[in-house]
C-alpha cells in the first residue's frame, strides 16, 4: 500500500475539478485519467490545440480565456506551471478558499491510484522509452495508461487511459518535481549536466535521482553510466540493469547499422533474448530500446511480441521526427536542446544517406547556453551548415550577457537569423536536394520548420 500525501487525501474528497491550462501537453492525459475515474471536469484554455480537442471529446466543458467565472462550483483547481500567479481563476480560488494544486503534484497523486507505475527517468531519452514502453505494451494487450512528455503517433497522443493497473510515466527532474510520483518501477537512463541552474552541483543532481528511484521497488539501471550507477548506490529496490557492457544483466550486442537505425541482438544473463532492428536512427536508442525490452520482458511480455512492437516504432513526435521532403530535400525535427542531446541527433544525421546536413537550432534558456557554450560549439560543429535563432530565455532574463552570436562565431559555417520567417527563407535559399534540414530546440523553433512545409508544401 502507498503511502498518502496531503494532495491524495484532497482527490479523494472532491468530485469536481477546474484544470487551467487544460490544453497543455502535460495537462490532457491527466484530464483524461481523471474524466476516466469519474470526476467532473471544467477547463480553460487560451488557445485551440490537438490535445484540447481530446479533452473537449469527452464531454469536458472548456471555456477560452481565463475568468473567475469559469470555476463555477469546482472543489479543486489543477494548474500547469504555465499559470502566473495573478491568473483570475487562481486569485479566485484564493479568495474563495479553494484548494488549489500544481500539475506535478496531480501527477503524484495519480501514480498512487495504480498498483503498478513505471517511472521513466533521466537527463536524455525519457520521452523515446517511455513511447516505446507504451507501445509494446499497447500492442500485446496489456492496456497501459500512459503520461508522454510527446506524441506517439500510435495513438495520436501523448497519453492514454487504460483499464488495467499498468501506468508508464515520463518522470522529468526539472526542479525536483519527479519526487511528487511514486513510481513501483524506476528506468533511469542517464544522469548528464543539466538544470544546474536549480541543482547547482552534479552531486546534487545524482541526489535528486537517487531518491527517485529509491522509491521504487525494483530499478532498472544503465548499468553504463557511471552517474546512474552511483545514484543507484545504496537504494533498497532490486536493481536489474541494461547496456552495452557484457556485464549488464540486459545486453547488447552485434550492432550494425540498418537503413532506418541500428539492428542488434538482445541478451538476458547472457543467453540471447530477440534480434531487434530500430527504425528510428541513432545509437543513443539502442540504449532506450535496451530498457524498454528489459521493462517489456520483465512485464512479461514474449520476446516476439517485444520484437514486433518495437520495430514499429518510428519515434515519438519532435524525436528525430521525419516531416517531409521538399524541393529534394528531408526535413525533420528534433527536441534536442542539451549539447549531449544534440550531439546524439546529429551523429545519427551523419550515419544517413544525405549529402548534407544542416543543423537549425534554438538555444533554449540563457542559463544552460552560457554554461555550456563551448559543448554546444562542438556538437554543433558535426553539422555541415548551422543556422541559428536568438536564445528562448522562457523564465529566465539574460542577466549572463550571452547570445547566439557567440556560439555562430565559433562555428565553420553558421549565420544567425531573427524570425521563423527568415529562418524558412534561409532554409530554402540554402538547402539542396539530397540534404536533411532537422531543426532543433526546446522551444517553439517547429514553426520554422512548419512555415517550410506551407511555403513548399
């Protein structure tokens, strides 16, 4: 039995919530997990997106724009991050002495209505594994609820609501808020020098995971990390772990490379399990693939199923996500906003059969380009041509006196352009048949590569 939070016992004592914000990627599965329980939902939103139109299907009542009338008679109101503090539904709530709870602690609160949430954690690759456990299990019938940081096409969505105990989890560590959940199995894949904004330290970094997987009862660990290795130090969960190292109880071995990814075969304890060939390019998704196989076995799955399941997979929505081809030349995109990350994306670009390829990025927070402007160069310089847009601060002011400029100076050949209109001109002005143009970023630098697609379209 979970042990309850103050937040459980306020869900278990209301019926009707108010989600502001209840088109955001994060807040759908969450509404959908809720209608599916019985609540009685309202919502409001600013603007018209796929995932409102999910909710709406149901039957919610979703109001544009944000009023205290909105919340009518709710007994709680569920707000994303997203939400300023002096939002009129929430300065309501307060007036009006309603509860009030933050996405994150929802989330929490859900994963203690299920016997059995896999928590996927890590500082890259969350969103691919947790889709490719998704899918195998949807796919051989064992009806997983899902919370997905992005689409998986399968379903069109980044969450689904099952019907049996089974919940797969993208567990994000970005200022602390996987430690709501309470996950019975942890995946964690990788620990790398992220969000030191708010960690400070790597110690504390490898802290903050530790103590999510410790939560758990049994911890699948990249037995090739050495940071994942030594957050998983001292943890009471059974630990089973997967990687490249014959030494790991998942291994694999035989790479070659396919024409969509790497084919390789899977060994248990050292006796081979499946042959896998990914449709999705890159080495760093052997290691995701590896630790969906380990979760999908390890459910139960049969090595076939496993097998059939996950060479359907073709990426999740923004993970190296094929657009289109247009005037001869690929476009994807990418949501590769950390130096490792873009790395990975590039170098599985290269294995590629394009003459080019040119790189289209957005740096993403001030804070973490100007920590790591020097890795953000060099894994950038692996691209043929660079075209870079200005820093997306989000919540931040640019009190580090960086910019784009720094990194495009550094770099063979790079320029720098100011708007998602002049970027799509650029793209097309420079791109040839035979290239691949893959944009990149944690923010909104998809519209560029969408303006692309309408002018050539």
């Amino acid at each position: 039995m979970k042990s309850l939070r103050e937040e459980d016992k306020i869900i278990q004592n209301v019926k009707r919530v108010h989600m502001i914000g209840i088109g955001g990627s994060g807040m759908c599965p969450l509404a959908e997990i809720l209608h599916s329980k019985g609540y009685i939902l309202t919502g409001s939103d600013n603007n018209i997106s796929d995932p409102l139109k999910r909710v709406k299907a149901l039957g919610v009542t979703v109001y544009m724009g944000h009023s205290a009338e909105n919340v009518g008679d709710a007994e709680l109101i569920v707000y994303s991050a997203a939400i300023s503090k002096d939002n009129p539904e929430l300065t309501f709530a307060a007036e009006k002495g309603i509860p009030t709870m933050e996405r994150s602690h929802l989330l929490g609160a859900l994963t203690r209505m299920y016997d059995n949430v896999i928590g996927v954690c890590g500082t890259h690759g969350k969103t691919s594994t947790t889709s490719m456990i998704t899918q195998i299990l949807y796919l051989n019938k064992l009806d997983p609820t899902a919370v997905i940081g992005g689409k998986l096409p399968l379903i069109n969505s980044n969450g689904r609501t099952g019907q049996t105990e089974n919940m797969v989890c993208e567990a994000c560590e970005f200022v602390d808020t996987f430690l709501q959940m309470t996950p019975d199995v942890s995946v964690l894949l990788n620990i790398d020098n992220d969000h030191l904004d708010y960690f400070k330290t790597m110690d504390n970094l490898v802290l903050s995971f530790h103590k999510f997987i410790g939560m758990s009862k049994l911890a699948f660990i990249n037995g090739d990390d050495e940071l994942a290795v030594k957050a998983s130090v001292g943890i009471d969960a059974k630990i089973i772990t997967f990687g490249l190292n014959k030494s790991n109880d998942y291994y694999a071995d035989n790479l070659r490379q396919s024409k969509f990814g790497y084919a390789f075969d899977v060994f248990k304890n050292g006796k081979k399990l499946v042959s896998i060939v990914m449709h999705i390019p890159g080495y760093h998704n052997v290691m995701n693939g590896l630790a969906a196989i380990a979760v999908a076995d390890y459910m139960g799955v049969e090595p076939e199923g496993i097998k059939n399941a996950l060479e359907q997979f073709t990426g999740a929505g923004r993970r190296f996500e094929f657009l289109g081809q247009y005037n001869g030349f690929v476009l994807a995109d990418d949501y590769a906003h950390h130096p490792t990350e873009i790395k990975a994306t590039l170098s599985a670009a290269k294995t590629l059969d394009y003459k080019r390829v040119i790189a289209v990025f957005q740096p993403f927070t001030f804070s973490r380009t100007a920590l790591l402007l020097d890795e953000f160069i060099e894994s950038l310089k692996i691209a043929d041509k660079v075209i870079l847009m200005p820093i997306m601060g989000s919540r931040e002011k640019n009190t580090y006196g960086i910019s784009s400029e720094d990194i495009a100076c550094k770099l063979p050949d790079a320029v720098v352009r100011e708007t998602f209109e002049s970027v799509a001109d650029e793209i097309i002005t420079i791109a040839k048949e035979g290239d691949l143009v893959i944009t990149m970023g944690g923010g909104d630098i998809y519209k560029a590569a969408h303006i692309v697609q309408d002018k050539l379209g």
